[in-house]
C-alpha cells in the first residue's frame, strides 16, 4: 500500500464538537450527531503508512459511539457491513483491528487511542499546511478546539494566526513546531490567560517528555518566569500529528515575563506603525560591536527597561532586526522590543558589555565602569539557571543560542536577570557532541567548561563566590529535584513529578507518535552523536532514567 491518508471522518456522539482529518486519498467529513453538516474542525482521520492503516484517536472519546463519514462516492464496508455515510458506528474498538473496504481497495485500519492527556484540533483558512511549511514568515488564519483529557471542550475559538517557528525543529524535522493566536485571551489548563499559544514538538527528544520535565524542574526550583506547559495529542485539518507541548510563549506579559513593555512605551510616542520605519546599523555582517536598530524618532523617557534579550548564534544574525554583538562575539537578540530604537539598542549594548567585561576580568571588575559583575547582573538568577543548565547537562547552552535574559526599568532593578529558560528536548543525553566535550555523558561538567570565549558561565564559575553559591544551590535544590524525577523523593506541591509519573501520562500517546513520526532517528537516535538510546520508547525512558540517576551520583561527589 502506498503511504497515504484515507479519510474516514468519525463523530464521538457523546461529544459537542466532531473531529475530521484532511486526507490524501478520499475527501470526508464530520458533524455532530444533531447536524446534518459535517464541521471540518476536530475530526480524525485514518492514516496509512507502507504497511498499515490506523486510526489515532484522542483522550475522552467513546470510540463504541462514533459516526462515520464519507463522500467518496464509492460503497464502504466496515468488517463486511455495507456503511452508508453519516451511519453510526461501533466497531471501532482500541487496540482491535478493523476492515475497511472502500470500492475495490481493502484497508485493514488498527484503532490506537490515547489516554489521559488534551487534544488540541487545528483547521487552517487553506485546508493545508503546505504554505507554512515552506517559510517560518508565512501564516494562515484559522480556527481551534481544545478537547479535555475527558472530553470535555475546553477552548473554541477563531485563530488570527498559524505559523511555524523554531530553528532546527523547522528546518531540519518533518514534525514541525507552531506558534497559534487566539481571537481572545483566554486560560488554558491554568497556565493564564493569553492569545499566543505554542504547539512545540520537541523533535530530538524521543522520551517525549524532558521539555516537561525540565520546565517543572524549572517552576520547582523557582526560575523566574518559567514557562508552563502541558502534553497534547495534536490534530492539524484532521490529521494526527503527534504529541506535542501546548505551551507558553516567551514574552513579556501578564502570566509570562511580568515587567513593562517598553515596546507599549516607544508605541505611545508615535505616530507610525514601529514596523514600518526602516532598519538601521550594521545589517550584513556581524561584526565585533555590530547594532542593528530602527530609525524610531521618538524614546519615551525611560528607556531602562523592560527589555527581553536573547543569546543566539551568530549564523542568525541577518534574522533579527535589533540585536547587538558583543566583543566575544556574543549576538545578543534584542526580542522585546522587536523594534528598538537607535538608544534602545546603545542601551542593551552598552549594559550587556559590561556584563561581558566584568565577567571575565580576574576581579569581577568590568574596568569601562568600575563595577563588579555582582552590581550588572542578579546574580541568585545566574547561579539557578547555570545549575539548572548544567544539571541537565542542557546542550544548547554552550552553542550560542537560547539562552534568555530580561532587563526591567531601573526603578524595579538596575540589574540584569538570567531567564527564563527554554527549549530543554536537548538535555539529558538526548542530543550531540560538541567541540570535544559530549553532552551525551552524565559524568562531566558541560557549560561551565566549554573552551569558547563566548559562552559566560564558564567565565563566571571561575569566580570562587559564584561556584560557591552553584554548589549551594545543587545542594538544596537540584539534588531533591533529581530525587524526584528518581522517584526517591516526592514534591508535597506536586509540581515535579518523577520520570515514571511521565511516562505514565504519556505511553499511550507515544505509541502513536512513534507511529506516526519513525522517521525522527530511525531505529537509533541521538543526533550527530551517534548514541545508541533505544528504539521503543521504553527503552528511550530506560536511557533516560539511568542517565539521569547517574548524572545525579555524579555532581553529587563533584559538587560537595
């Protein structure tokens, strides 16, 4: 059988909402019991590979009452019943096997269903995805329904905005990552009230849940603004496509980073668009000392703060329109305000300069300002993120890329906060070596380490205070966070949970995704590394937890 998706559209009738698939071989349709009109929103799909047809349906779904749609105009049996479109159904039983006949073409269709997590169903205006798939700058309208692990609708709503995002999950997975926008704000699963929504797919992680586990490690040992997130079943025009992690964004908001928008500010003061003014600087090279800014006129009078700030790899510095490019060739992403003006931009470069020379000199001292990186930057946030970083032996931190700050006004603080953090699918083994050190070992320090002039914390722990307030946070915070994720300790606020406490939230919905994505390493997957990790998601979360109770005894003795 030729990979393709048939499209058998099914109704739980039970349900306020139907579900429906896009499909590459029969168009089809779902409604709700009482409507005579199929919605092509939240519907599901059967879905064939070379060798088998399955159908993957979501949490809360009572598959023995479904109504099954098509418009082929071919006769269809289901295990020899002739099924007339918009008939009721029963046969769809999980983990059994149904026979679809559809004119001459026989399918044998095994039903897969998950349990106990959300399913989140997208339609996008085109009824494709081929567009956004193409360029991270395209986008389609939309509409959503978010399904409860039980059923129940949690949101329905119109979305503004469908687009790709992410660097190596866009360009380099076939199981791409979406940024959504919401008509209204609104509260999903207790994360707080926001239109901008992410669907992350967490492409080099095959356990499926370190992005989670390391964001509840991160709300556990209190990182600033760490984002929360939840697993979902993600279900695109009626196609699976997987679990994902229904997501905050990072960005400075109410529920997400909480200082002043001085984007708001620079807005108020006015008078065109601030997209529409033009792109000044250095724009081609990233030179030492390089600033890109915007010709914005008019500052308002505060101009320290807030800003959210971004490290990332020299290779995306023609992406960005306001960065700044430090003297250790640093790219400092200057994410909010996306459009900063020509002091908004000497601001951030003249602060993160100081930082930069003060960190390295031998006494602390940036010698520009006379002061000591302990009157630049907070310096409780550094310490937790960089043992965060390096307990999770979290390899991006030590590329250049993806590690965030923020900077509010001076009247909330003259100093520079580490965080939030972000994107932890590489931590834990799960991915790459890297300039002689590998990330895929849990017996050595990464990013305080690292050979490079770029990456800070290796600066810093060179800094007797700054190792010594490192050990004292492993000690009280990270070292009970590893007993958990162990099982060996339990978070009486429940916030972390223990490795198998995820894995059991998620098993069901990993043998679809395996399914569905085999392609994401093949038998074994770990990157540029090589790394045998494990072929089945058991044995993924066998790797993951050895690595994880072995990393642990490690730091344990390394960090006394």
């Amino acid at each position: 059988m030729k990979k393709a998706l048939l499209i058998l559209l099914i109704l739980l009738i039970c349900l306020p909402v139907c579900c429906m698939a896009a499909s590459q071989v029969l168009p089809a349709a779902v409604t709700p019991a009482d409507v005579d009109t199929f919605d092509t929103l939240a519907s599901v799909s059967i879905w064939a590979n070379s060798k088998n047809a399955y159908l993957f349906l979501p949490s809360g779904w009572d598959a023995s009452a479904l109504k099954l749609w098509h418009t082929s105009g071919k006769d269809m049996t289901v295990n020899g019943t002739v099924t007339p479109s918009g008939s009721e159904v029963s046969c769809f039983v999980p983990g059994e096997t149904v026979k679809v006949k559809i004119g001459n073409k026989s399918y044998n269709v095994k039903v897969m269903q998950d349990t106990g997590i959300p399913s989140v169903h997208i339609t996008t205006a085109s009824g494709k995805t081929t567009t956004l798939h193409k360029s991270k700058s395209n986008e389609e309208t939309g509409r959503i329904r978010i399904i409860g692990a039980d059923g129940e609708l949690i949101c329905a709503q119109d979305l503004t905005q469908i687009r790709c995002r992410g660097n190596s999950a866009f360009f380099r997975s076939p199981k791409k990552s979406y940024q959504i926008k919401l008509t209204e704000k609104q509260d999903l699963f207790g994360m707080g009230a926001d239109k901008t929504w992410l669907l992350c797919s967490g492409f080099r992680d095959r356990s499926l849940i370190r992005n989670r586990l390391a964001m509840d490690m991160a709300q556990y040992a209190g990182v600033t603004y760490a984002p929360e997130m939840v697993f979902a079943d993600a279900y695109v025009n009626g196609e699976y496509y997987g679990l994902f992690y229904l997501s905050e964004k990072v960005e400075i908001g109410e529920g997400r980073v909480e200082i002043d928008s001085l984007a708001k500010a620079t807005k108020a003061v006015n008078d065109k668009p601030l997209s529409s003014y033009t792109n000044m600087g250095n724009l081609k090279k990233a030179v030492y000392g390089a600033t890109k800014y915007y010709d914005i006129p008019n500052d308002p009078e505060d101009i320290t703060g807030g800003y959210l700030l971004r490290r990332e790899a020299m290779t995306g510095y023609k992406e960005h329109g306001s960065e700044y490019v430090t003297k250790r060739a640093n790219l400092i992403e200057i994410l909010e305000p996306k459009y900063a003006t020509e002091k908004q931009a000497a601001y951030v470069g003249a602060l993160m300069q100081a930082v930069e020379n003060a960190i390295y000199a031998d006494d602390g001292i940036d010698p520009d300002t006379g002061k000591h990186y302990s009157e630049l930057i907070d310096v409780p946030s550094f310490v937790k993120v960089y043992t965060m970083e390096e307990t999770l032996m979290y390899y991006n931190a030590s590329i250049e890329d993806n590690e965030y700050f923020y900077k509010p006004a001076d009247s909330v603080s003259t100093k520079l906060f580490a965080g939030p953090v972000w994107d932890y699918d590489a931590c834990l083994g799960s991915y790459a070596n890297h300039k002689k050190v590998t990330s895929i070992t849990p017996t050595a320090i990464w990013n305080g380490k690292m050979n490079t002039q770029k990456t800070w914390y290796p600066a810093l722990c060179k800094h007797e205070d700054f190792m010594a307030a490192v050990k004292e946070e492993w000690k009280s915070i990270f070292l009970p966070a590893m007993n958990i994720l162990l099982g060996d300790e339990k978070d009486p606020d429940g916030v972390l949970l223990s490795i198998d406490e995820y894995t059991s939230q998620v098993s069901a919905a990993a043998a679809m995704d395996y399914i569905r994505w085999p392609a994401l390493g093949g038998e074994d997957y770990s990157g540029v590394a090589g790394k045998r990790i494990g072929k089945t998601f058991e044995s993924n979360i066998t790797y993951l937890t050895n690595y994880v109770r072995e990393r642990r005894d490690w730091l344990k003795e390394q960090w006394k």
